[in-house]
C-alpha cells in the first residue's frame, strides 16, 4: 500500500486524466506480459503536452516507461512521467527504469502505486526522490491495483487469482443429464470466455467435462503472447489419448 508520509508532492488537477490514458495503455498488454505485471506510461513535457507514451508488450521486454521515453526524446526533460506501478530499481532483463527516469532529466514522476515485488518494494521511487525528482503517488490506485489484481495476490499472498465461470438454465440445471454434452450460454457469453482466456495464463476444468465435452480449451480469436496451460483435475487419471487435449498437447501444456 502506499506510505501516505512519503508522499512528497501535491496532486495537480490534470494528474486523474493523464493516468487514465497510462492505465488504458496498460492494459494493451493484457495477456502477453506473464509473470510482469502490466504497465502503462505516459509522458508530458513542461508545457503540459503528451510527447510519448508507452506500455509493456511482453515479458523480457523493454519496459513502459522506456519506451514512452525513447518516443519523448529530449522533449522529456523537465516535464513529468505518468507511471501505473512504481519504476522498477533492479537490473534483470531489461535495465532500471528508475535510472532512466532520471538520466531523460524528468522533473516529476506521478506514480499509481507501489510494487510490491521484492527487488523494487519502494527501492525505485526512493532512487527518484535521491536524485531530485517530485514524486506523487496514489493517483489512480486503486484502478491499477484492480488493473493487476492478480499479480498483487501472487506477490502479496502467494496465490493465484481464480475466475469461476459457470453457465446454468433458469431451472438451475448446468446440464440436460448425466453425460449428455450441453450448451447452455449464448453467442454473447462465448466470446465473453474468449476475451477472458487470452487474459488468463491457465484453465481449468473437471475430468467429467473433459470427457463429455472433449474441450480443447483454447483462447480462439484473441492474441497471447504464449499458449494457456490446460489442466484438467482427474484423479484416475482417465483422460483418454484420444482426447482433443491429449491430441493438442504439442500446441500448449496439458497438466492431468
């Protein structure tokens, strides 16, 4: 959560609409950025005009906020970074964004909120202030923080986020009988499950609808950056080789 006394300068008026474009941005990543979180950036000079945004495409790749800044240029100096989570401090793949942040002679970093990963916790907004730069955390918290649930349980909580996705008829039935393979939810709610898998990094289903459906359990119709993990809880281990998941299994992890 955010250290409400090391909030070191006041929010502006103009701060609510520049994050929300940063948050927009972040979520264009949604469904290729796993383990990362997802990351939006936005970069306005002196005079108050966008000069560079970005977000972060895929894991190992360059991060949100360098990328706004090499769209910026030297337009950045001296005017303010609009970040969704805190710039990291560390070097791991891609090099810190904090160091950045500072080296492009930005005057004010408005930060969403903290990462609580390990390696950064507070280290990257701390780097800003040491080097002169104002920094404003809160602004638009709790959407990013809603933004990355599920990497805030993981890192926080050690636990995943789960989705339940259950379709049932208004007689409360979730099936015309036993073994019988039915379709209960229309058009709407299928592309609703689609949009939902490419946002996901695994699905899960029962050995019975394994069986009975023979599922591939595939995100059809939207991009991922890799392929979902399907697993499928059978404790007798009777998914058939046959099955459409056994068949599959070159194009993506199948978990029994």
């Amino acid at each position: 959560m955010v250290d409400r006394d090391a909030v070191d300068d006041l929010v502006r008026p103009a701060d609510a609409g520049y994050m929300a474009r940063a948050l927009w941005h972040a979520e264009r990543g949604r469904g290729t950025t796993t383990p990362n979180p997802l990351v939006g950036a936005v970069v306005v000079d002196a005079a108050g005009v966008v000069v560079g945004v970005g977000h972060h495409q895929r894991a190992g790749g360059p991060h949100a906020e360098v990328v706004a800044l090499q769209a910026a240029g030297s337009r950045a100096r001296g005017g303010t970074i609009y970040c969704t989570l805190e710039p990291c401090s560390h070097v791991g793949r891609t090099g810190p964004c904090a160091v950045a942040v500072v080296e492009a002679g930005i005057a004010r970093a408005v930060v969403a909120t903290g990462d609580p990963f390990p390696a950064v916790a507070g280290r990257g907004l701390a780097h800003l202030r040491a080097h002169g730069v104002a920094v404003t955390v809160g602004v638009g918290e709790s959407a990013a923080r809603r933004q990355n649930r599920a990497f805030f349980r993981v890192v926080e909580l050690g636990r995943p986020w789960v989705h339940l996705k259950v379709a049932m008829s208004l007689d409360g039935a979730v099936a015309a009988g036993a073994g019988q393979r039915t379709a209960i939810s229309g058009p709407e709610a299928a592309r609703w499950t689609q949009r939902l898998r490419g946002a996901v990094d695994a699905i899960a289903v029962g050995a019975v609808t394994a069986r009975v459906d023979d599922p591939q359990l595939t995100a059809r119709d939207v991009y991922r950056g890799r392929p979902l993990t399907r697993v499928v809880f059978d404790r007798r281990l009777q998914l058939s080789a046959s099955s459409r998941l056994a068949r599959t299994a070159d194009e993506g992890p199948v978990l029994v």
